[in-house]
C-alpha cells in the first residue's frame, strides 16, 4: 500500500494520505482513486482514476483564497465520503503528504465522524502521518468545517 494508513472503515473502505514522490515512486499503488491536491501536480503519468484540485498550500491566505481552498477541499471531501461508503481505497496527496491532502482527510473524516471533536480529528492525522497539518490556515479550515456541522 502507499501512504500512512489514515482511515479503515468497516466495509473496508480505507483512506492513505501519501505524497507524490510516494505514488511516482509506486506505479501500482493498490488504491482505487488518488485525489492530486497540490496545485504544482495536475498530471501525473499513473493509470489509477484520479481527481486534480489544484489547492495551493498557503500558510496566510487571503480571505478569498481561505474560502476559495475551502471550498474546493470540501467539495472534494465530499467525493472521498462518498468513495469510502462505497468500500473503494482512496489515496489523498499533495507534495509531500502533509498539509493539502491533510486538509482533505480532515474535512473528510469530519463529515463521516460530525460528532467527533475537531482537536481530536486533526490529533489524529498528525500521528498518523508525521509532519502532517502544519499549516494553521487548513487547521482553522476543519476546525470551522466541523462547527458547521
């Protein structure tokens, strides 16, 4: 498998979170869909399906571009929400596997766990995947996703 393990599900729907070099340095990564979060990596020369959020990893963004990666990584979320129900393998990415394809698990698993604190779901991917989620702007992202729910 590829990536840090960040997810199980029971009817075997699982969640990675890995970085590019991982997946070009994998050409069969056991996965059903990869999500490309990083801006800089629209096309990657794999076969496994693929979704492109082009997700700029931006420690201080503007309030446009704070909504505007919000919304994108969340309407992605919701694709991973719903590849996951389905028991399919799904692989979040970005550059190195840390703060955009975090973004995405985060406000993945905030809407498959709405009951669960946000601390605890950012906690989460952090040890499961070292390095993971050091941008503060995609931390407040989930945290605000999660008091909306």
């Amino acid at each position: 498998m590829i990536g840090n393990l960040i997810l199980k599900l029971k009817n075997g729907g699982r969640l990675y979170q890995a970085g590019v070099k991982e997946i070009l340095e994998n050409p069969n990564p056991g996965v059903d869909v990869i999500i490309l979060a990083a801006a800089e990596f629209q096309r990657l020369p794999i076969i496994t399906p693929t979704i492109a959020v082009p997700l700029n990893d931006n420690f201080f963004p503007s309030p446009d571009e704070f909504q505007r990666i919000w919304k994108q990584a969340d309407m992605v979320a919701n694709y991973v929400v719903d590849f996951l129900h389905d028991g399919l393998q799904v692989v979040n990415s970005c550059a190195k596997g840390w703060n955009r394809s975090g973004l995405v698990s985060g406000l993945t698993m905030v809407k498959l766990f709405p009951e669960v604190d946000s601390r605890i779901i950012i906690s989460e991917i952090k040890n499961k995947r070292p390095n993971a989620l050091n941008n503060p702007a995609f931390c407040k992202m989930i945290k605000m996703a999660r008091d909306r729910v």
